[in-house]
C-alpha cells in the first residue's frame, strides 16, 4: 500500500440524527406533544382492552342509561364521561372514535403520500411535457374544494347504491376519497425539492455512472426530499381527521353505529342546548386536544428538519 | 500516429432560452412570429484528447468549458457534431448503449459539497458502481475492493460508514475521485475540481489527481480557470472564448508565447508572485451572452486588432510553427 | 497616532452547549492611506474579523473583549446609533458578492441617491450629479444609463464597480475589502484591483484586503497578515513574507502554489485541513500540521517575535532567534 495507514484521514465526527434528537429533548413543548400523541396511539390502538365497556355488544346500549352527566356531576360510578343519548357509556365511545378517526386519517394520508410522491418524482425527475401534465392535473384536483369533491362523490354512492351499503363501506370509501383528492400537495412540495436536488452534483454523477432513471429517482433523489414530506406527512394526517370529522358531521360520514369523532360531534349537537352538553363537548375536546398536538409536532419537525438550519 | 482517445469535431450546443410556449409569440411588422431564442454554448469545437495526457480547457464564466464536460459525458445532447471514443461514435448512443462506455469515461465535480449524495454513506456511495458494473462479484470481494479504493485516495477504510457531511471538502473530493475511479475508467473528465478548496487542500487533491495518472495511464480533460494550476499540470491546454477553442498548445510553448490577442491578456491578467509583472492587457467591455450565432471571430467585440474581415469571417484553426495552432484572422495575416 | 488599532480583540461564537473562541487576541493597526492584507484559508477567521471592524457580526458571534478604535474613538462601546454613522462615511465594506449590498428591486441610481442623502442633506438633483461622478470614476461606459438600471442588469464585474462607487461616495477612511475579487473572471479581477489600488492611491484611503490569494494579496497590499485558526500567526511587510515566509504555515501556503513547483513535479502540501472551531488543537493551533512541531508546541502557545524579517508566533523562528544570539555572545 502506497500509504501508511497512519496518515490516513479520519473523519470529523456528529451525526444528524443526534443532533435532531438532542434539540428535540430540550424543547419541552415539543416532547410534551409528542408524549400526548403517543397516549393517543397507544389508547387507540389498545381501545378494546381499555375500554370501561364492549360498543359491540348489543347490552351495550341501553336507552334506560341516556344521557347521564360525566361522574364528576352525576355521582354515577359506572360512566366516568356520562352517556350519550342512546345510553352508551362516553368514555368507550370517544376511545372507539379516536380509533377510528386515527385508523382513516392515517390511512388517508398514506395514499395521498404515496400518490403524491410517485407523481412529484416523475413531474420533477422527467420534466418537460410530463412535468406541465401532472401539474396542471394537480392544479385542477386544487381547485375544487376537496370538502365538495368529497360531498358530492359520498353523495352519488349512497344515492346509488342505498344506505345500507353505504354503512358497510364507509370507512373505506372515506379513506378513498380524502386520500384521492389532496395528493396534489404531496406532489408539488416533492416536485420543488425534487427540482432543487435535480440540479445538484451528485445526480449527474449517478447519471454518468449509468443508472437508470427509476433509480436515480427512488435510490438518490427520494431519500433527500424526504423531511419536508415528513412534515406535511404529520399536518396532514391532522388535516385528514378534521376533513372526516366535517363529512362526519355533515352526515356522510360514519353511520352512527359505528361512530368516528366527527360523527360523536354531529350526534351531540342535537344534545347541546337541550342540557346535555357533554356529549358534544367531551368528543370535541378530544378531537381539538389531537389535532393540536399534531400541529405542535408539524412544526416542531419542520423548524427543526430544515436542511439550512442544519449546515453540513 | 496512434489514435487519440477522444476525438471531438464541429461540437455544436444550443440551450433554447427559458421561454414558455406562448412568450416565443411575438409581433413583428404586423404579424404574430413565433420565434425560438437560443444561448449558443459551444459553437463548433474541435479538440483531441492523446492517451495518458492532460488536456485543460481554459476561459472565463460562460465561454461554455462546462457544456463541453457535460456533453462529453452524454449528459446532455449535443446540437451538432461528432464525438469519438478511440473509434467508435459515442454522441449518438442511447443509455442501454453507452453503458460501455460509462466504464471507460468518468467524471469528477466542481461542488465537493454537493456531488456526494448526503444521504449515501461512502461506502454505499462507492458499492453502488462497483456492484451495477460488476454483478458477478460477492459482497467481500466488493468491501475489498472498497477499502483498497479508499486507502489509496488517503481515506481511511473504517470510516466507510460515514456520511459525506462529517467530511471536510478535500476528503470530499477524494472520495469523489475514488467514485470516479470505482469502475476503472481510462478517461476522466474533471469539471474545475479544485475551484472550491484551499490553496493547501488543493495541492493535496492535484497531488492525488497526479499520482492516480502515474498509477493508471489516465487521460484527463481538466477543466478550470486556474492558470497556475493549468501551467503546472497540463500537457496541452486548450483557450476557449464564447464556445470556441481559439488557441491550443503544448503548455510550455502556450505559457512562453501566447499569440492569440485574448491568451495573451488572460496570461497577463494572472496576479502573480513576483511583483515586477507587466502591467495586465486591458481588454474593452466585458464577455456578451452569446444569444445569436456569432458571425465573424467570436473575440471582435474585445480585440484591439480587429479589422473587417474579423467582422465578417470565422477564422479556422491554424497550425504554427511551434506545434500550438491559433484562430485569428490577425496571426494568419501576419499583423501580429 | 493610527487610524485604526485592533487590540488583544477576541470574538467568540455562543453556540448552546459551550463558547467558541472565533478570533484569539489579534492585534493589528492601520495607518492612514496604507494598504494591508488579511490572508488565510476558509476558516481562519478573516471574515470574521473583517465584520468586527465595524461591529457587524451578527449573532451568534459576539465580542468577547478587546478593543477597536478608530483614531480615538473606541468602537466596541458605541452604540448602534453611533456606529451606524461611522459605517460607511468612515469604514466602508465591500463583500464578495455585490448583491449582499445592492437591493435587487431598486435602480443603481436609487440606491446611490439613497447612501449619499442618509449622510449628507443635499437635493436629490445634486446627489444624482454625484453619483455619476462617481460611477464614471469608477470607470463604468455611459454612467447617466447605468444610473437607471437594476443591479441585475449588469455584469458581475460592472456590479463590483457600483460597489466600489457606492464606496467613494462619503470618502471613506478605510475600505475593508472582503474577497472583492474571488467570484469574478481573472481579467475582470485583474481590473478591478488596479481600480481598487488607483483609488486608495489617489485619494489616500486606507485599505484593508481580505483574501484567500496571495497573489492578488501580492499585488495590491504593503502589509500583510496571515491568519491561521482564528490568530495571527505572522505579520510583516508583503514581499518580505513572500519571499521569505517565517512562520511555517506562510511557507506551506507558498509551496502548495502550483508555480512554487517544476511542472509535472508533486505540489509541496501541508498535510491535513484547518480545524474546525470546536476541535481547535491545544498549544500552538498548527502543531498537528506542522513538519517541525516539537512537544513544545503542543503544550504552550508562541508569543509573537520580530524575526527581522516578520513578526512571528512560531516557538522554531523563536528558538533560532535565541541560538543566533548565543552564537553572537559566543562571538563576543
């Protein structure tokens, strides 16, 4: 060997991640929210077992219960949060919903990430004619409100194909119709960075070595657009969970048997001036409290991903 | 005489101007025109490249050294002309075609901070193009391959599993030189490599481009503003104003007598060491974006020899006496 | 007495987890009407020390101590008041790229009009007369044009002479100078430091260079300054240290020039690269890239000598001083 291994160079150390994980523990709000978002997964991931009652069993409604006041008021030992008009306990219904609401939201934005992020590589990476296709597609799918594209297709399925089915498939047709209309925001922010990285060095040298398109694009561009998607990838689902809470409230959402966040609010809103305001407010502040912390951690994530704040 | 290695002839490459399809639309004399405006990069050049010699192109920003990189390295087309690899015309071909090609042709960047994928560790950085040109080798005998590349740019093989980021710009660009190197390439086209580094890390990185040529009979088109770098590590060096070549020769005969008008201020321009210098070659305005097709020499507009045949004709390259040939219409007429 | 003196100046960067030392105990003074250098790789400190002239380094950097006056003036108590007015109509900066100074969306005229008006209360008639005054001092074709123009419009090396008029305007003391040169073409550059040169000759202003080349360095400075790790490690007059550099740092910064060896030879290179803020080395900053780095060297840091040639920090230049006076007493 030509050098002696100890002139060799080393190299200077830190890494990123823990740069980005030692900033995280020192700002509270940021842990705060993170810790009230993981209580949130993990409760709705463990509603079955946490839950003071079975929603699937038929004893579980009991119109002699009804609207009883959370423990607090009433005294009464069995329902923490009270009941709501069908006499089920609040409590395991909020848990179930939350379940729910979380599950869709998710889901949602899965498919809008993968959509948007399939169509911004392309339109970015190919450029040219398929760049001005996928984007002026994405400008129309932005320019109905996504809130009526919704409406009007849940619309047309239950007139078609009758309430009953409309029950059975809610949860997938939601899940279909906020991921299918705002993928166009996925694929604009991939785009732009996607345009930025395109210029950089270290894609040319990929190109001369000879790889091909499909993995220049997924194996070495993808991987450096990443953090802006992580960022509108949290605000998103949050997006996505009050989108299926308003289609919930406005009745093509959830069927009531089966009920999400959204569809808990829209039930108890009958409820509210009638004395009974628990059964509106209860789900409500569930739901403000989730998209909060979600907000927090958007943020936070994006403050704190951003490459320029992080020079190499 | 042997082949040369790379043959460029009548290289021609016009970027159309960031125009959307309804600003090309315009009104003239009455009439709507659809006109299609074009910056032309490289306007005819003709160059060989020997095996095992330097050629380094020479010029200021936008005389279009970069463009000849990239179209040599089929990253971008050329508009016309000819390139040849030993033989065979390599301009034309495809991806799937010039994959053979790619193994013998290799480039190194400008940017050290930005040619390194920052998410690849060096080692998944060097693994990719050893493994996607050579599929027939086993995991160990890559890793091998591996730390012996990185020894012998001077990096220390343990830390293969690092990113790009925890290395300063010289590192940087020994590791690009050792991506570069990863597939065994004879040819190696270095698009102003020491632009971004140190005086002191610039002489550790041409060190190592040096050695590596001693070690491989490496061919390299070395393109920079850096006279002193070019007068140094240069066999011919190659003067290009507004994408044209306009002087080529053997350093030594170009860097002792320099004939074209626009060498000779851009030598006399160098701020050199010793303070007794001549006074630099002032020359009049600045360099123009070349939107036409220039017609005449490309220099007119800043040459004080110019008369009205540089105005009207391209001058063709002439061969001189001391094996350098010059464009110029004033040499040829023996004005100058 | 000087026009400018830096003395025992540290600056500091407050980074969360500990302080880090940007500028260690540099002291310097500037004549009037002299020209000097500041030379050093990226990260030696130059800029910074460039920008803590005129107060303007912007967090997290701060000025630990020391002081920096102007005439009698002391710049590190002012106020930002007192210092905005020193700025420009006393110190004036230009910086690599000239669009850090020219507003994009104002004309060249606009903003020249502006500089002069904020100083001086002269009629906008009378400051545009100035201005092209200037502008044509700086030798830019057809100023009256240029007057109404965008920066974009211009060249980069048009836009440098803007600068540089926009300098000349309040008749400037001193001109920091930062890297004026390093994004612009070779004879472009080589035009603009004549022009830089003819006028602190001419109206006998004093000129402070910071650069990474020594040749640009070589041919406009009288002094010069290298600097290495955030100190001073060598200061003297500039043909005395280039052709006879002390300091071993100033000599491998020589050597690594490619004309400094036989075409064709291995360049001479110092090993390794400049040390990073935080992992500043103990003793003497150089000692790990030092060919002459003794045990010394890596526990205590060298006082600066007068070599008589150049003042140095460097223990080998110190320990030769002291054999040859030996030798003397010897002699005698």
């Amino acid at each position: 060997m030509k050098y002696p291994k100890k002139d060799l160079i080393q190299p200077m150390s830190g890494s990123r991640w823990q740069h980005i994980w030692s900033g995280f523990v020192g700002d509270k709000l940021a842990v705060m929210a993170l810790i009230i978002f993981a209580f949130y997964c993990i409760v709705a991931l463990l509603a079955p077992l946490v839950a003071p009652y079975d929603v699937k069993d038929p004893a579980f409604m009991d119109l002699m219960n009804a609207e009883i006041a959370p423990m607090w008021i009433s005294g009464d030992p069995r329902f923490l949060f009270g009941t709501d008009a069908q006499g089920r306990d609040l409590l395991s219904v909020i848990l179930y919903g939350t379940r729910l609401s979380l599950t869709i939201g998710l889901c949602a934005v899965l498919i809008q990430a993968t959509l948007g992020i399939c169509i911004g590589l392309a339109a970015g990476y190919l450029g040219g004619r398929i760049d001005n296709f996928l984007m002026r597609c994405a400008d129309i799918q932005l320019s109905f409100s996504n809130m009526m594209v919704a409406i009007v297709f849940l619309a047309i399925f239950q007139s078609l194909f009758g309430v009953a089915m409309y029950q059975q498939l809610a949860m997938v047709m939601l899940i279909l119709v906020i991921g299918l209309t705002e993928w166009p925001l996925f694929a604009r922010t991939i785009r732009a960075s996607v345009l930025a990285e395109r210029q950089k060095e270290y894609v040319d040298a990929a190109r001369v070595m000879g790889l091909s398109s499909k993995r220049i694009m997924f194996r070495h561009i993808l991987p450096n657009t990443l953090s802006p998607v992580l960022v509108i990838f949290t605000v998103q689902i949050a997006n996505a969970i009050v989108a299926e809470a308003a289609l919930s409230f406005l009745g093509l959402g959830m069927p009531a048997t089966e009920p999400s966040l959204g569809s808990l609010i829209s039930a108890g809103f009958a409820y509210m001036f009638a004395g009974s305001w628990w059964i509106c407010v209860l789900p409500s502040m569930t739901l403000i409290i989730l998209i909060l912390v979600m907000n927090l951690l958007g943020d936070w994530l994006r403050d704190h991903l951003n490459p320029r704040t992080y020079k190499d | 005489m042997p082949t040369p290695l790379i043959q460029i002839s009548g290289l021609e490459k016009a970027f159309p101007t960031n125009e959307s399809w309804l600003g090309q639309w315009r009104f003239q004399h009455g009439k709507l025109k659809r006109r299609k405006d074009s910056v032309h990069a490289l306007n005819g050049v003709n160059l060989t490249i020997n095996q095992g010699e330097t050629l380094c192109v020479v010029g200021e920003t936008g005389c279009g050294k970069s463009t000849l990189a990239r179209v040599i390295m089929g990253l971008t087309q050329p508009s016309a002309g000819e390139i040849h690899y030993l033989d065979q015309r390599i301009d034309q071909l495809n991806n799937r075609q010039r994959m053979v090609f790619r193994r013998r042709m290799q480039m190194v960047f400008q940017n050290p901070y930005a040619s390194l994928n920052p998410r690849m560790t060096v080692y998944q950085t060097l693994s990719e193009p050893i493994s996607f040109h050579n599929p027939q080798l086993s995991t160990s005998q890559v890793d091998e391959q591996i730390d012996a590349l990185l020894e012998s740019v001077g990096i220390s093989a343990s830390s293969s599993d690092r990113y790009p980021h925890e290395f300063s710009g010289g590192q940087r660009q020994r590791i690009s030189l050792a991506r570069a190197l990863s597939v065994e390439p004879d040819f190696i086209v270095a698009d102003e490599p020491l632009s971004a580094l140190d005086v002191s890390v610039q002489a550790q990185v041409l060190n190592l481009m040096m050695d590596k040529q001693e070690e491989r009979n490496l061919s390299y088109l070395f393109i920079t503003h850096d006279l002193a770098v070019v007068e140094h590590f240069a066999t011919r060096v190659a003067v290009m104003y507004l994408g044209r070549v306009c002087e080529l020769a053997p350093t030594r005969t170009l860097f002792s007598a320099p004939k074209h008008p626009y060498t000779k201020a851009l030598l006399s321009a160098i701020p050199r060491l010793d303070t007794n210098t001549a006074q630099p070659i002032r020359l009049i305005g600045e360099v123009p974006t070349p939107i036409n097709k220039p017609v005449g020499c490309v220099f007119q507009a800043r040459c004080p020899y110019a008369n009205q045949r540089c105005y009207e004709q391209s001058p063709a390259m002439m061969m001189q006496g001391d094996a350098s040939s010059v464009a110029c219409h004033a040499i040829e007429e023996g004005r100058l | 007495m000087n026009l400018l003196s830096v003395s025992n100046l540290h600056v500091n960067f407050h980074m969360k987890e500990r302080e880090l030392a940007a500028l260690i105990d540099v002291s310097f003074t500037l004549n009037r009407g002299e020209r000097i250098a500041i030379v050093g790789e990226s990260g030696a400190g130059k800029s910074v020390l460039g920008f803590s002239i005129v107060n303007l380094i912007g967090k997290p950097g701060y000025i630990h101590s020391g002081s920096i006056k102007l005439e009698d003036k002391e710049l590190t108590s002012m106020n930002a008041r007192q210092l905005q007015a020193i700025r420009g109509k006393r110190i004036a900066m230009i910086f690599q790229d000239p669009m850090m100074t020219l507003n994009p969306v104002l004309t060249i005229g606009d903003q020249l009009v502006e500089a002069i008006r904020n100083h001086t209360k002269i009629s906008y008639k009378d400051a545009r007369s100035i201005a092209i005054e200037k502008l044509h001092h700086v030798q830019i074709a057809s100023p009256e044009k240029r007057f109404d123009q965008y920066p974009h419009e211009l060249s980069g090396g048009m836009r440098q002479r803007v600068i540089i008029a926009s300098v000349l305007l309040l008749n400037p003391d001193i001109i920091i100078a930062d890297e004026p040169t390093t994004a612009l073409d070779v004879t472009i550059q080589a035009e603009i430091l004549q022009l830089l040169l003819a006028i602190c000759r001419d109206n006998g202003v004093a000129l402070v260079l910071i650069s990474h080349d020594l040749g640009v360095v070589s041919k406009v400075a009288e002094r010069t300054l290298v600097m290495y790790a955030g100190q001073i490690v060598e200061e003297g007059p500039t043909l005395e240290i280039i052709n006879d550099p002390q300091h071993p740092y100033t000599q491998g910064l020589l050597n690594a020039l490619p004309q400094m060896t036989l075409p064709g030879q291995r360049l001479n290179q110092i090993q390794g690269s400049m040390p990073s803020l935080a992992e500043r080395p103990s003793g003497c900053a150089f000692h790990p890239r030092c060919p002459y780095a003794t045990q010394k060297c890596k526990q205590q840091q060298p006082d600066f000598i007068y070599s008589g040639v150049s003042s140095v920090a460097c223990f080998l230049v110190e320990d030769m001083l002291n054999e040859f006076a030996d030798h003397d007493q010897e002699a005698q």
